[in-house]
C-alpha cells in the first residue's frame, strides 16, 4: 500500500523564471487568496506589494519564506512579506537548493563546490561541511528528521545519512537494483520518517526508512518497490 503524506507546507522549487510575482505563490500556498480571487498581476501587487526575482523558494512551519534571488542572496521574509534576515556571498557559487525544514539548522547546498552551509533562524552560517573530503560528487543534500544530512550520491547510487564530520551512519542499497535506473536526484525532503527524492524529468520518490518501502511517482502512476536499508 502507498504511503500517504501530509505536510504542513509545501515547498516552491522555481528556476530559470525572468520575474516572478512571488505574493501569487505565497496566497496558495497559505490559502489566503485563491486563484480564482487574483483577477490581474495588479491585484497581485495591491496584495502583497512584492515584487522579486526568484530561484528558488521554501516556507518553514512557522509560514516564513526563503527565497534565493536572481543575485544569489539568500533572504527570510517573515508571513507578512517583511524582510527579516538575509544572507550574501557569492564566493560559494550558486545556491542549488534550501532546505528549512528545521528554522534553527537551515540548509543551502552549492552542487558546484560539492559544500553545505548550515544557518540558523537569523540566517547566520553556523557551520560549514566540506562534502569533497569524503564523496567524490554529491547531486543533493536536505536536512533529516534528527538533525543529520541526506546526500544522495550519484557514484554509488545510494542514498546515505551523513553527520556534519561525513560519517555514514545510515545508507540504502543500490537503486540501480530496484529499477531507479538513470536518476538525477537533485532535491531531498523529511517529512515524518518519509524522505522525498525529486528528480525533476522522472518524478517524485518517497523512501520509508522504517518501514523499508520506496516508491516513485511518475507519469500519474504509482510504484512501489522493497528497499533494503542497511545501517
């Protein structure tokens, strides 16, 4: 039987977008304003007077939102839209992905320097993992149920669980055997001992680590498989 999930927020991966009104996305994602109630970009702006250019996009439990900007700037907004914190130095690269699922360990991970950044809830960098000194090439990293790092690695085809030094403490079989064939995990999730992988041409699969269940979301149809996880 599939798992069901429920999350208390859902979050917003955008890429590659020239301007985007983010007030629309916020509206939907707290049930504020519904579609059918924005008429026009102008109400949009009369709304939420917020205006900006967004790679990419998250909201933690508390309904705050993080977005990183065109710039690279790593920003909080709280639920009224006001800037609260932000974060710039493009000396990493590019942020890949965000991870607030925990607003006291917030997650931006640099897919180019192989790097994770871990801030607080002021956007203040309280530690740095360097993931070059254990994996040859990590494609995502997100943050886990008890504080641990999810990485996926693309030269073992294993989901690990990593501590902030690199260590494995908890890593899945081969996914090459159980017909994952061909993925390119680009963002990891944690909900409820559930972790979400998302490979943006292929879908969405969800891995229960206690239950030893995976399955994965493509084409409107779902799969599910037996995943041995080994610690």
């Amino acid at each position: 039987m599939a798992t069901n999930l429920t999350f208390p927020h859902i979050a917003i991966f955008v890429s590659n977008m020239k301007s985007i009104l983010f007030g629309l996305f916020i509206s939907l994602l707290t049930n504020c304003t519904t579609a059918q109630d924005i008429k026009s970009p102008s109400d949009i702006k009369k709304s939420f007077d917020l205006v900006v250019k967004v790679r990419i996009g998250d909201v933690d439990n508390l309904g705050r939102i993080y977005i990183v900007d065109d710039k690279n700037k790593f920003i909080n907004y709280k639920p009224d839209l006001k800037e609260q914190y932000r974060y710039a130095n493009t000396k990493s690269g590019l942020i890949s992905t965000i991870d607030v699922t925990n607003p006291l360990n917030i997650i931006a991970f640099y897919d180019d320097f192989n790097q994770v950044k871990i801030f607080d809830n002021t956007l203040t960098i309280i530690n740095e993992v360097n993931l070059s000194d254990k994996f040859v090439d990590i494609s995502a990293c997100g943050m886990s149920n008890d504080g641990q790092l999810w990485i996926y690695d693309p030269s073992q085809f294993k989901l690990l669980k990593i501590n902030e030094n690199g260590q494995v403490i908890l890593e899945s079989s081969n996914v090459n055997d159980f017909g994952m064939s061909d993925v390119n995990i680009s963002i990891i999730k944690e909900k409820s001992n559930v972790v979400i992988l998302m490979d943006k041409s292929k879908g969405f699969i969800s891995l229960t680590i206690l239950d030893s269940i995976y399955s994965i979301l493509k084409n409107q149809t779902y799969y599910q498989y037996s995943l041995m996880v080994t610690k």
